[in-house]
C-alpha cells in the first residue's frame, strides 16, 4: 500500500489521531520522522537539520491553530560527533525560541544512517480541521512556495550555503494562531499545495477553483529555473515548503490579513466538486513519503 492507503488505515482505526496533528483535551500533539537519505541533502549542516526537523512538527501545530508549548526529539545516527549534537541543538533551539516554545530534550540512539524524530505539544482551545471549507470560501495561503525545491537544486550545485537558508522556514504559528476560530479548513503545505488542496477537498467534501496566476512562487525558484526545474511544478507539486493552506469567509479575509506578519495571499475560492487552475483539472500530485 501507498503512504495515503496507509494513513486512511490508520485513521479509520485510530479516530482521534485528527489532522495534522491529533487534539486531546485541548492538547496538540503531533510527531514527524526525517532521515539523511530522503530529507537531509549532502550539504545540509546539523543546525539545519535541527531547525527543519523540530520546525516541521511545528508547522503541523500551526496548521491545527494552535500556539506551541514545548518540542523533544529523537536523534539518531552512526556516531555521536559533539560539534554535530552541539549545532543541532542550537538549531532545535532557535526554532522552537523562534515561535514561543521550548526545547525540552529528547533521546539519543545508534542507527545506519542520521535520523530524526520529533514531537511537538501546544494549546489549541480553538483546533482548525480540514472538513469545515465551505463553497463561497476564500481560498488562501501564507508565504510563498517553492524554496525546497528551489533548495534541493542548490544543494546539487553545490550551493549549500544559499540551500541551508532556504530550508530553516518559519512555522506559521503567528497565522495559524489568527487564523483560529475564523478559518473553516486548514491544514500545512508539506505535500505540495496540489496534493494539499485534493486532501481539503475530500476531507470537506468540495472543490476548488484556483487562479494560477495568484499562486505566489518563491523568487528563490527563478535562480534554479532551468531546463530541468519547472517553477509551477517547483512551487505548486514539489511541496516540503509548510506553508498554511486555508479556507475562510470572504467578509473575514481583509481583517485577517491585515493582522498577521506573514503574508497570506487569496489564490481562489471554494466550489462544490472538481480542483481546478485556470477551469483545467489541477492533479492530484505531490511529496511521497
């Protein structure tokens, strides 16, 4: 079975579990696990990978609405090497120092190749869930996409530099936390906003219209554009960006917009079935685990 046949498994066995992240008593919590093959590029330095793997968790808190507590992680690899712990720390405390949480430790263990598990707490008296997104909707989104994909090309160059930057993002708790209690579906972009809007639409049971046009691309995704880099499959197929995806009513957008310091960008509305950009069918492609 695919990792969806998997989840949809799981989810029919474990109804709790939620979303992005599983709700008990007010209580976020989700976990994530990265590995050096598949998520941490040659090049990729341990601060890095300390940000990104505590930063994902986060973001999964963020797409529930909730303000984040405290994260703990798992590490794990062939050696323990003290400059390496040492920067994966610092970057595990930067980003939870970032959004308002702490890092409270985790576990240590051997493994054959570098891996990361993390988890995250927070409060979410107000959780955001996928299946509220109703036809009239304004469909939005936080940031701009594209800048792991842009990223991973970076580290192929050898741009490694310029790539680590572009993959420290931010969670967004401060728009996930405004988002609250107004938004009506929500959920993180680290499948890719195509794949992402698919899983709205059937956990709602809707659709949506999309102007391509409006779809907010990275910059950084222009420096990478090549025969081989295609910039609305980088931004809108790729994922691995954790911007938010969200659904709200029209008369809130304005409002919500101006009081979050992440941009969030109107890119279409919600229908009654189908997924489209531009009128065209918008398939339903993106990150596999």
């Amino acid at each position: 079975m695919d990792e969806r046949e998997a989840l949809e498994l799981l989810g029919a066995a474990l109804p709790a579990a939620g979303d992005d992240a599983a709700v008990v008593d007010s209580t976020a919590i989700t976990t994530d696990m990265l590995h050096e093959s598949t998520d941490f590029p040659p090049g990729t330095t341990r601060y890095t990978a300390g940000w990104r793997s505590v930063a994902a968790s986060l973001s999964d808190l963020a797409a529930m609405g909730a303000a984040p507590t405290a994260a703990v992680a798992a590490y794990a690899d062939t050696a323990f090497v003290d400059h390496e712990l040492e920067a994966f720390l610092e970057g595990a405390r930067d980003v939870c120092a970032a959004v308002g949480a702490d890092y409270v430790g985790g576990d240590l263990d051997t493994h054959c190749e570098f891996t990361v598990t993390t988890t995250a707490i927070g409060e979410a008296p107000d959780p955001v869930y996928r299946s509220g997104a109703t036809p009239g909707d304004r469909l939005c989104v936080t940031g701009t996409l594209g800048r792991s994909a842009a990223a991973l090309r970076l580290f192929d160059r050898g741009e490694s530099d310029r790539a680590n930057e572009l993959f420290r993002f931010s969670p967004r708790i401060d728009a996930g936390r405004r988002l609250a209690g107004v938004a009506t579906a929500m959920m993180d972009s680290s499948d890719g906003l195509a794949r992402s809007l698919h899983q709205l639409a059937e956990a709602s049971d809707c659709g949506f219209t999309v102007d391509r046009e409006a779809v907010p691309i990275d910059t950084s995704v222009d420096a990478v554009v090549d025969d081989s880099v295609d910039r609305w499959e980088a931004g809108v197929h790729f994922g691995e960006d954790f911007e938010l995806v969200c659904t709200l009513p029209e008369h809130e957008l304005d409002a919500v917009a101006a009081d979050v310091e992440t941009p969030l960008t109107p890119i279409g509305r919600v229908t009654d079935e189908g997924v489209r950009v531009d009128g065209e069918p918008l398939a339903d492609r993106g990150y596999t685990h």
